[in-house]
C-alpha cells in the first residue's frame, strides 16, 4: 500500500502523522511511505531521518495527495487539503466532524473513506485508543493553560492555582470524569488546588474516588451540582465527551453572569463544538477571549503544542491500527469491528450514527456502506 504523510497545515499544529519509528515499522510490512518535505521539522526529525527509516521524500502535499491510496495525518484536513482528496482513497486522521459541518461536505463530495481516530474502538468496542493518549496530553495542559489564564494581565482574577501557605489555592471544578478529566483533576491536585470532579457515572466516580483517596472530591453531575461548581470556581475544565457527537453544552451564556469574575474556562471539548455555550475555537497564537468578564480558552488542538510527547504518544497507539488499515485496506474496515467503528464517510455517505444525528444527516451504516 502507498502511505502519504502530508506536512500538517492546520495553524500552529507541529505534529506529525507518523514518527520515524512508525514509518520503519511500515515499510518492514511492505508499504510504501511518502514523507512531504519538512512534515517531521516540529518534532525534530528531519528528512533524513524519515529516508533512513524507509520512507522517500516528496516535495509538495499534492505529490502526497495525487499518489497516495492512504493519507496519514494527525489534524482534521484543511479545506485545501480535502479539496485534493479522491475516491478510493482512504484517509485516518483525527476528523471530529459533529462539529464540522463544511468538512463533512467536502469529505462527501470528494468520495474517499474517511477513518476518524476519535472513533476507533477498542477490543471490548468501549475504549477509545486512539483518543486517549490526546485526551491523555490535553487534560494536562487544561491545568497548564488555566494557570496561565488565571494570571491578572491575561484577564484572569489572579489567583494562583495552588496557593500559599495561608492563602487558599484556586477551585478547579473538572466536568466530565472521562480520560481527559482524570489527567486534569490529577495535574490540579498535584499543584495543590482544591479539586471537584463532575460526572454522570457512578462506576466512574467510584473508581475516582479510589485514585484520588481524598485529594479529589466527587460529585454526581446533576445540574444542580454543576452549577454550584461552576459558581464558586476561578477555574472550570470542561472535559465531557460522547463519541463521534457534538459535546453537550453544560454552562450556559446566562451562568456566566453567576460566576466569579475573572475565572477561566478551560473547553478541552471543543472539537466536538465544546461544552460551554459561549465557547469558540481558539489558537496558540490567540488562544483567550473574554466574554462576560470570564476568560476563556479554547484552543482546538492543544497538543500541538508540545508536538514531541504528542505524535509520540499518539504513534505509539495507532500504529497497530495503521497497519491493519494498510495492510487490509477496505478489507480491513470489513473484517475489523474496532477500525469499522472509526468509518465516519464512505463514497459519498455519513457511516457513523452520532455524526449523522449531530449534523441531521442521513445515516448509512457501515456495513452497508462498505457492501456497496
């Protein structure tokens, strides 16, 4: 198979779709990798680097695009790049397309298949692989970036998120218990801030309660309970996800009113549109806006930021995915329920039910899709 790896375009994104490492591993399977030039440069590794490992090197994304049957990249494709796409070819990529409703069209209208590492499953078709090492890294910075955001020429009250000796640290309430809000309530803890977790499963809250042994509190999330946490905070990380759908907006545009001015929101879920009402997509380069005198961050590809931790993370877990997807191609999205689960666009169809309820789209699922 023809693997592309393009030079991520997406603004301020240094990550890779595969590491050196990786693309060894693919070209002892018998694949074939195009490297663009320079894809590598934001986690240090260089066009020499990807030659030795296997791979040749192609000058422009359009050689990429134009000859590849599989493109591997990490962000969702800008809209110059789904303009190049093609039927046949096979795309895996983070996609997160219940809250995109123009890619979704431009990966329709271009006919390719479409694998969303977002939905790709586990063994038990429960866990998310694929996501967690993201969630992993984002949950973690939320903390960093709340912290920054707290400082008072940032907009924020200027509180310092763990304190001093005598002086009470900052009220982090974490929405959503998932992998994300895990690393978030842990960050927090460990920097001393007073920390609630929100969720609305009680296995879940148990088995935090056992992590945290009292450094952590729990709450059911009922929407009484969020917003007394929400209220009393200078920091809320929203951390909620349902797979492949647009995040549930948890705080409204008439809470913020109610809270402490000058707190931060931390939307870890907004490329899924995000959880609170007045969310909208951030950058690195511009990643606060204040609303209602609370200061928001909202940046949708965070681990961008440290690209190094986060492609190496993300290969570490995808590879076995990748080459089962190159190794089967469209055989393998039959015979594999954990790959089939991250088909979200087939020739010109929405196969995945939370993206087609999302964006009001007509479903048609997989295995039709793919019998077609």
């Amino acid at each position: 198979m023809r693997i592309g790896i393009p030079k991520e375009i997406k603004s301020h994104e240094f990550r890779v779709g595969l590491i050196p490492a990786s693309v060894r591993e693919f070209a002892a399977a018998g694949h074939e990798i195009v490297v663009e030039s320079g894809a590598g440069a934001g986690i240090n590794a260089a066009d020499k680097d990807y030659r030795a490992a296997g791979a040749s090197i192609a000058g422009t994304a359009d050689e990429i695009f134009a000859n590849s049957e599989i493109i591997i990249k990490v962000k969702e494709p800008q809209e110059d790049e789904w303009k190049k796409l093609r039927e046949g070819q096979i795309l895996f990529a983070y996609l997160h397309l219940a809250a995109n409703r123009e890619l979704t069209k431009g990966l329709l209208k271009s006919g390719c298949t479409a694998v969303a590492y977002e939905t790709v499953t586990g063994p038990d078709g429960r866990e998310l692989p694929l996501l967690a090492p993201m969630s992993e890294v984002a949950g973690r910075l939320a903390i960093e970036a709340a912290a920054m955001a707290l400082h008072r020429h940032s907009g924020g009250c200027g509180v310092l998120i763990g304190g001093v000796p005598g002086v009470a640290p900052a009220r982090v309430a974490v929405l959503g218990g998932g992998v994300a809000g895990t690393q978030a309530a842990r960050m927090a803890a460990g920097l001393g801030a007073d920390v609630t977790v929100l969720d609305r499963s009680l296995p879940r809250l148990r088995r935090l309660d056992e992590l945290f042994q009292g450094r952590a509190r729990t709450r059911y999330a009922s929407a009484a309970a969020i917003e007394e946490a929400v209220f009393s905070a200078e920091v809320v990380i929203g951390a909620v996800l349902i797979p492949g759908a647009a995040a549930p907006q948890l705080v409204t545009e008439s809470m913020l009113s109610s809270m402490r001015p000058g707190a931060v929101l931390v939307d870890v879920s907004i490329d899924q549109g995000g959880c609170f009402a007045t969310s909208r997509a951030t950058t690195h380069s511009s990643p606060v806006f204040i609303k209602n005198g609370i200061v928001h961050y909202c940046v949708a590809n965070m681990p961008g930021a440290v690209p190094v931790t986060s492609s190496y993370a993300l290969n570490h877990a995808l590879l076995p995915y990748g080459l089962a997807l190159a190794g089967g191609g469209l055989r393998a999205l039959t015979s594999n329920p954990a790959l089939r689960a991250g088909l979200n666009v087939h020739r010109g169809h929405v196969t995945h039910p939370a993206v087609a309820m999302s964006l009001g789209c007509e479903l048609q699922p997989p295995d039709q899709a793919l019998a077609a």
